[in-house]
C-alpha cells in the first residue's frame, strides 16, 4: 500500500513517498530523487508487477519505483506518448489486462467540458528498449476489453471477453467502453478498435447540466463484473456491411473497389449493341461509381471516352482504416446509403498514423507522426510532400487552392485563450520551409475547434463568441473584427467550443442572420469542416444537414446516413443515440482531374 506527498511545501521538506506492506507495523517513508529542482509528485498512481508509477508535475511524467525488493528504490522515469497534432483536450486511463501488459488509452474531446469524444489512440509500454520505459502506439488490446471511468478503470482479458459476454464471436474483443459526462447527461461510450469506430448512447439524461452535479454523479459512477455465461450478453447486431459483390476498375492507376449490390438483369450482348454515344449522353447524370459500373457492364461499354470527370460527383465521409502497408480509405454515401473502399498504395497511408486535417477540391491535407504534412488527392494519386513542421502545433488549418498549384498557401493557426498573441504557420507552393510568425491580438479571442474559412483572400478564424478573427497572408496580418458584432457573448470561454459557420454573414451590414432554412442547400458537417452544396441534383435532400455519423436501416438493409431536417420537422433522423461514427473522418468531394 502506499501514499504519496504533493503539496506547494513539497520541494522545501522532500519529495516522498510512503508506503507499507502487510504485517508493517508502521509506514515506511522514501525519498525520491528527481533530476530537477521543480519537479513534485501529483495525485495519480498506478500499480503493476511490483512497481509503482506515481505521476509528476513535469510534463505528465511518471516515476517508477521498484517494490519488489527488501527495499523501495527509483528505477526510472516514464515520459508520456506525444499527443494528437491538434491541440484538444484528452482523458488519460493506464490499464493493465491479466496477461501483465499496460496500455495506455488516450481519448481526445471536442471541449474542456466534455462535449464529446473525437478520437483515441492506444499504447502498450515497452521494457525492453535501452532508453527504459517507452510507449507504443498499437492498433489493438490484444483481444481484450476495456472499461474505463472517472474513478474506476477494469479490464477483460481475451480469454475471457466472449465468456463475460456470453457469446463465442468475441463481439466485444478490442472494445473500449468510456463513461463520460457530456452536455446531454452521462454517455457511455463504445470505442472498437478492429474497424476504428464509436458509437455512444445515454445513460443518465438531463436538460439542464449543472456542470458540478455532473461531475459529482460522473465522478460516482462504477463497473461492477460478474463473470457468469450470459450477464453481459449482447444481441447480436446485425452487420453494417451487406453482402456485396466487387466491381473493380482503373481510374487514373486507382483501383477503386465498390462494395454495392450488382446485379446484370441481363446477359450483356443485349446492352453491347446500344451506341456509345447514346451512352456517354448520360455520364453528366450518373455519380462517379455508377460510371465504374457502366464501364464493366460489356466490352463495348468499356469504350466509353468520356471521362471520368464528367460524372456526378458529391461530399462523401471518408476516413483511414489501419496504419500498415494494408491501409485503404473508406467513403461512405448518405445520398445512396452506400459504401465504398478505396485502395491506392500511396506515401500518405503508409505508417506512423495519418490523420486527416482538412479537405476541398477533392484534395486532403494528412499530417503524420510529429513532423510531417502532405496534401493528396485520393483519387488521381497525386501527392504533394509539404515540409516538415517544427511540430503539428496548430488548433486549425485550411488551404487556399490546391496545393499543387502556383499560389496556394497552406495556414495554419495556434490560439490559446489566455495569449495575448496568435501563432501562424504559412507555407506558400515551392517554398522549402514554413514562415512561422507569432503575431500580437490585444483582442480577447477564443477560437473554436473548426478550420479557418479561405474568402476573398483571407482565411477567417471563428471565435465561441461568434466574433471573426482574420488572418491576411499577404501582409502576413491579423486582426479580430469589430463587426459582426459577437452573438454568444455569454459563451463560457472555455465551453462550447465545437462551432461552425452556421450563421450566414450579411456583408453590406457585416452582421449575421439566422438560418433557418437551407432552400436549395445541403449542409455536410463533420468535427473540423462544413460544406455546403445545391441539393437540385439530389431530390428530396434539401434543407438537410448531415452529420459524420450513420446507422443502420433494417427496411432497406444498408446504412444511413444521419441528417439534421431542417425541411419537415426540425429533428434528427435516424434517431441520434446508437448512432456510429468512423473515427479520422471528414466530408471531401472526390475529384478525378489530375492538375498540371
């Protein structure tokens, strides 16, 4: 057993610990030695194996100390894996499964106050390095299932998942459920990691949120584990992905897999004989894979010169699956309720994690490790292999044009609450480097987690006041605007801070106008990003905003998209809770043309 010292005191009469095994008659205390004369214990602690790993005031470090031996001695430090790019706030859980391994689970939130999960990632600790106590990111748990809380962290191993829950499929096999409190209520969260999605439901509902009554209910919520065959059996939900059949064609060396129902209605020498330039009459009215399908029906069909880019094209949710040699993207359809995997062997999917930033004109920008940057399109193969940044400091980043292209300008921004200055980071087509410059703003600006908005030469930046800030690369300038005047002025500054341009700006008055309806529009929204397109080519998609998430349509058997109505009744459809959401997802519109 062991308790430890932290206290403003702490340097001045020693940094200790004490501790006490069974049958001590008293507590035992023991000095730590740190290598710095400002480094103190906190209040976490974590035991396995016969050490303990006490948490530090020192850049979230923790000390490891051996009490395995007669004695209680220091054996090392462990500093912690380096966090996603994007400057969001995170939960921390460490946890150990039966088999002796300790992992670290990481969850990224869209606010300071828990409005919700974004993102997660895993480490397993190594020993076995010369370097000591490292951390690396795996893909998995080893089969195993998590169940992590305010105060309470537990872990099934594989051998006993199916068990606990009374299944033989390991339905819950690498799962990681989360209680966390969030604007709603109590949610609990399910993380599965084999095809890196999550989905969350309500569990103690509430209208009003008194944040310290959340807290106090959060903080006094438990798991309690019975393994008896059939307590936590779980019906088997019925899988996302229908039987398909692949149709796989050449676009521009892409290899494009379409996992859709495909069925001839009949043998193709009764379409062979229809004139290709009948055909090619239809291109502008077929979307992208309707195109691929058209092209595979018979050999004469596959003359089609038309290409590509004439077909129809609209947003998709895309998001990267597995960080190896077998990574591949996935686009996900709500107009058709359709899914698609797109395989392309590229630079951008190989190793060290991508995740996706920022997405237009069918280009990505995808950052890697701690350094590294490209923008892609996905479809043609093009890369373009921006420099190396000092780190991916940023809270938002956009680009003018496509990168590829003379004069695009690639920004992105870093704006704590509490600076009285905003750090930019510029790079301009054929630059070798990136212009950092640390810009003053005497202006209180709190900028929300949404990318910067590129018009009329200046990318604007959103405040969770409703106020602009506005970053003008040519003269390398910023400055927050007096008008339009704030429209959440009562906004907690570090609150909702998940905000897009959702209000539409009235430039002759520079003043912002509710909307409450979209006309002709189609608003897609995801974590970073809103685009907006003319729903006339979509029937019955008007006044609809979708949002990155999907569930399942047990009538049509497929998934569904699910879309804020904006046109009938003003709710959500399919329902919100139980709802999927892939993680490393954003909205971008495919585009075949290769740019020169």
């Amino acid at each position: 057993m062991f308790v430890w010292r932290s206290s403003p005191e702490a340097v001045a009469c020693g940094r200790f610990v004490l501790y006490c095994r069974p049958g001590d008659k008293e507590w035992t205390k023991y000095e730590v030695d740190f290598d710095n004369g400002h480094e103190t214990l906190c209040n976490a602690i974590f035991g396995s194996d016969g050490k303990m790993y006490v948490a530090t005031s020192w850049k979230g470090r923790y000390v490891v100390i051996d009490t395995s031996g007669a004695s209680v001695e220091k054996i090392g430090m462990v500093v912690p894996p380096d966090t996603c790019p994007m400057h969001h706030p995170y939960l921390t859980f460490w946890v150990e499964p039966a088999d002796g391994d300790i992992f670290l689970v990481r969850f990224y939130l869209h606010t300071h106050r828990a409005l919700g999960v974004t993102n997660i990632d895993v480490h397993r600790m190594d020993t076995t390095t010369a370097r000591g106590y490292v951390w690396r990111r795996v893909e998995s748990i080893g089969g195993a299932t998590f169940f992590l809380g305010a105060n309470c962290v537990a872990a099934v191993p594989s051998s006993s998942s199916a068990a606990a829950a009374g299944t033989t499929d390991d339905q819950q096999a690498n799962c990681v459920f989360l209680l966390l409190f969030c604007c709603d209520g109590i949610r609990l969260y399910s993380v599965r990691l084999d095809d890196r999605t999550i989905s969350f439901s309500l569990l103690l509902p509430t209208s009003c949120p008194d944040l310290e009554d959340l807290l106090d209910t959060w903080s006094n919520l438990y798991w309690t584990f019975l393994f008896l065959k059939g307590i936590f059996r779980q019906e088997q939900t019925k899988s996302l992905m229908s039987s398909t059949a692949s149709t796989t064609s050449k676009v521009n060396k892409n290899i494009v897999s379409v996992q859709d129902r495909y069925e001839m209605m009949s043998p193709a020498s009764a379409w062979s004989g229809l004139p290709i330039a009948l055909i090619e009459l239809l291109i502008p009215k077929l979307s992208f894979v309707d195109y691929l399908h058209i092209r595979v029906v018979c050999k004469q069909w596959n003359l089609i010169e038309k290409p590509i880019q004439h077909a129809r094209t609209h947003p998709m949710l895309m998001s990267i699956h597995g960080a190896s040699r077998g990574a591949y993207y996935r686009l996900f359809d709500p107009l058709v309720k359709k899914q698609y995997v797109v395989k392309k062997d590229s630079i951008v999917l190989h190793g060290n994690w991508p995740t996706l930033r920022f997405s237009k004109h069918g280009w990505l920008l995808v950052t890697k490790g701690k350094r590294r940057i490209y923008a892609a399109n996905p479809f043609t193969g093009e890369v373009c292999k921006l420099p190396k940044m000092d780190r991916h400091l940023f809270h938002g980043i956009s680009f003018s044009s496509v990168p590829k292209s003379p004069g695009s300008v690639v920004f992105a921004i870093s704006k704590y609450p509490w600076q009285r200055s905003v750090g930019v980071m510029l790079w301009r087509a054929g630059d070798n480097h990136w212009l950092k410059e640390e810009l003053p703003c005497d202006t209180p600006f709190f900028m929300t987690h949404s990318n910067p908005v590129f018009f009329d030469n200046e990318f604007y930046c959103l405040g969770v006041h409703g106020n602009l800030g506005v970053f003008n690369p040519n003269d390398i300038t910023w400055r927050i605007l007096d008008k339009p005047e704030p429209i959440r002025a009562d906004a907690a500054d570090y609150a909702d801070r998940l905000c897009n341009l959702m209000y539409k700006l009235d430039q002759s008055l520079m003043s912002w106008e509710k909307v409450l309806r979209l006309d002709d529009g189609v608003l897609f929204v995801d974590n970073w990003n809103a685009t907006i397109k003319s729903s006339q080519e979509y029937d019955g998609c008007c006044n609809r905003i979708y949002l990155p998430f999907f569930g399942y349509d047990e009538v049509e058997g497929c998934k569904e998209g699910l879309f804020y109505d904006l046109e009938a009744d003003g709710q959500y459809k399919p329902e919100f809770y139980g709802l999927t959401e892939p993680i490393n997802s954003l909205w971008m519109e495919p585009n075949f043309s290769r740019h020169h």
